[in-house]
C-alpha cells in the first residue's frame, strides 16, 4: 500500500463510492467515517441517494419501485442518482474534503459513470463495497434499522420486512461484485471481519482501511468520567500531578459500585498517567491500563495556576484563549487541536473493543472523546459540562451513541 505521506485537510480532495446490496451496512460504515473524518478536522459530508428518494419522490415506495424491470421506477432513481453526484460534485468544487456517495451502485456501467464524472473533476475516488455473507447480521439490519426507515412507517413488521426482502431480491438480480482493474477499492466483508485492499494510494485512504479494520456491530456500553477531586480541583488550579482528597476517595468508591452494579462483565478500565485517574480506578478490582495519549491538556508555562491568575498575568494569552479556544495553544503547551490529534489511537482502540470499557481521564480530553462518539463539532464540546461525580454513559444504537448520565456524588 502506497503511502504519500500526511495532507492538510484543506488539501484533500477525495470521493468515497460505497457498493453493496441493501441491508449490508454501507450507510452505517459512511456515517462513521464521516464522523471520523469531521472529528479530524475534514470538510466531509454524506449523500445519501435514499435521502433524495425519500424528499423528493416522498415516502412509502414498495419493492416493485426497485424492480429493475419497472422502467418508470428506474428513471426515477437514475434521476435521484444524478442530483446527489451533481451536488455532491458541486460541494467539492465548492472546497469540500471528503465526499461519501451512499448508494448500492450494483452494476459496473453505474460504477464507472461515478468514476469518470468524479474524475474529470480532479477528484480521487475509492470505491468500498460491503459484503455480508452472515445471514444474522443482515437480519439484524433489517430489523433495527430498515423497519425504522420513513419507507416503512405505521407498517406491519412482518410485511415490511417481507417488502424488503423483495426489495433486495431486485439488486441481487442485477448485482456485479466490484472487480474493476483500474479503480481503488476497500471490500468489507461481515463488516471487517476480512478486508481487501486493491491500489489503495495515499494517506488519508490509508487511515481509513486502518479504521475500518477496527469496526464490529458488538454493542457494549463506553463510560466516561472524571477522575475524583484532585487538591488542585479544590484552589482551581489547572493541570498539574496531584493525588485525590477525601471527597475524591469517595468518588472512587461509587465508582467501583457503579461498575458492580452495572457490568455484566469485567470492564477493560483504561486512565491517564497521572496520579488522580489512577487513584481513581484504585477500588474497581480489576487492572486498568495507563495512557499518556489521555492525560490533560498541557497547559505549557500555565500549568498550576488559576484561570484568574493567566487573565491578571498573561493577559494577551487570556483573550487569544478565549477568541479561539479549538485552535489556541498554550505557550510551550497544548491546543485542543492537538488533543484530538494524540487521541486518534485512543479512538481506533476505543472502536475495537468488544467488552465494555471505563475511561477514566479529564475534562478536555473527555470534551474531545465525546464530540466523536456523539457526533459533534469540536467546537460544539469546548464549554460542554463534564462536572466531577458524574458518569456518561454511551452505548451504540444501529447509527448513532446513546448517552445516559449518572451523578455518582
């Protein structure tokens, strides 16, 4: 795999063309790496061609609409097909990053019109089909995410899933594996149980086979928390390595009985480096692994004082703080920018993990870790409230995180 080393994402110009039946996954693979990609700091955003059908030609289409002997039906989807690739074309031109094309494009004919309309563009274009040949998983599919489509609204369970396996029977009659020589393409099969790569170039499709390689439909919960009080929480004093106080202890044992009462197994328990996260995890009984990548921002020549203290002492560095809190960087210390950055790997473990999983850390790095499970703008979770005492609980739903809160104290 050719690597062409790391782009700005202000220069990455690329279209990701999903391919696969219905019920195999691929909106669910799109919104995750759109999510990834926009977590990063990428311009990227999906076109869904189902999204077109639905607003435009309305709700409730049958499966004899996706015969491909229903000519008047294929003209009206052919027409939904080319509105998303105009706009999705257009939004590239217009300094889009990552383009998602979300739709079956079963056939080669449709497949290489998308490629050499995105590729007169100057685009770069990989192609990544699902294939799922484990009949529970496209069950599974059908029913938490198919019978919950505005299709099927107020229809009977039994006869909408009936529908639509009518439906997928149409694409499978026509269906031609993707095998293009002279395209890029990623094949999931069982959603990442074996990947294919084929002329994958370039960072950014790198990254991403790397991530899909992670992905699984396992659900378990992911708990987020605070470390206990620290003696700096007590004067507000930022940063610094200092051990919990007695109000802190107590945070860790509700902790340890919150675990109890709430993991159907042993929890993988992860904390930063520092001293407060681990005093923290001191009571769960378990082992719980330390990474650097989750300790506190750094606040540079800043670390230990008071908020108040930078404003009356630095003031310049007050205001830049407040003006662009993403992007600012404490002297000789850390941006939030720089956060997301060092927790990428955190990330992929994060996705990887099929038992349920305890990170214990601090609020900044906790602002980050939740604005990509929840699928929000950095900018979104800078001031978000992340009090000490206070567990957040995120379990995955069939596309997005569901999040419960628990205030232990």
């Amino acid at each position: 795999m050719e690597s062409m080393g790391p782009l700005s994402p202000d220069t990455v110009r690329l279209v990701i063309v999903l391919v696969g039946l219905p019920a195999r996954g691929k909106t669910y693979i799109g919104r995750k790496i759109r999510r990834f990609l926009t977590w990063l700091g990428y311009r990227a955003r999906s076109f869904n061609i189902g999204d077109y059908r639905r607003q435009r030609l309305g709700y409730h289409h049958r499966h004899d609409f996706f015969d491909p002997n229903n000519v008047a039906g294929a003209r009206a989807r052919q027409e939904m097909a080319t509105a998303a690739l105009d706009d999705l074309i257009e939004w590239m031109k217009d300094g889009g990053g990552v383009g998602i094309y979300d739709a079956t494009n079963t056939t080669v004919e449709r497949r290489r019109h998308v490629f050499e309309r995105c590729t007169a563009a100057g685009l770069q274009v990989v192609f990544i089909e699902s294939v799922c040949e484990d009949p529970a998983i496209i069950e599974a599919n059908i029913r938490e995410t198919k019978l919950s489509s505005p299709d099927y609204v107020g229809m009977d369970p039994d006869e909408a899933v009936a529908d639509f396996r009518a439906r997928i029977e149409h694409y499978t009659r026509v269906y031609e594996p993707i095998q293009e020589e002279e395209c890029s393409y990623i094949r999931l099969i069982d959603v990442g149980r074996v990947i294919v790569m084929h002329r994958i170039q370039g960072y950014l499709p790198g990254k991403l086979v790397f991530y899909l390689m992670n992905l699984h439909l396992v659900r378990r919960p992911i708990w987020l928390t605070r470390h206990g009080e620290s003696e700096f929480n007590v004067v507000g004093r930022i940063g610094g390595d200092t051990g919990l106080t007695a109000q802190g202890e107590k945070y860790a044992q509700a902790l340890a009985e919150f675990v109890r009462d709430h993991a159907d197994q042993p929890p993988v328990v992860w904390t930063s480096t520092l001293r407060r996260t681990i005093e923290t995890t001191a009571q769960l009984g378990v082992p719980s692994l330390q990474w650097r990548a989750l300790d506190e921002i750094d606040a540079g020549i800043c670390d230990g004082m008071t908020y108040a203290e930078i404003a009356e002492q630095m003031p310049d560095e007050y205001r830049a703080r407040s003006a662009d809190k993403l992007h600012y960087r404490y002297p000789r210390g850390e941006s939030y920018q720089d956060v997301i950055a060092r927790l990428e790997p955190v990330i992929i473990e994060l996705e990887r993990q099929r038992s349920p999983v305890l990170v214990v850390a601090h609020q900044a790095v906790l602002r980050a870790l939740y604005a990509y499970f929840m699928d929000k703008e950095p900018e979104q979770c800078l001031r978000m409230a992340v009090p000490l005492g206070t567990v957040v609980e995120l379990r995955p739903g069939p596309y997005a995180f569901h999040e419960r809160r628990f205030a232990l104290m």
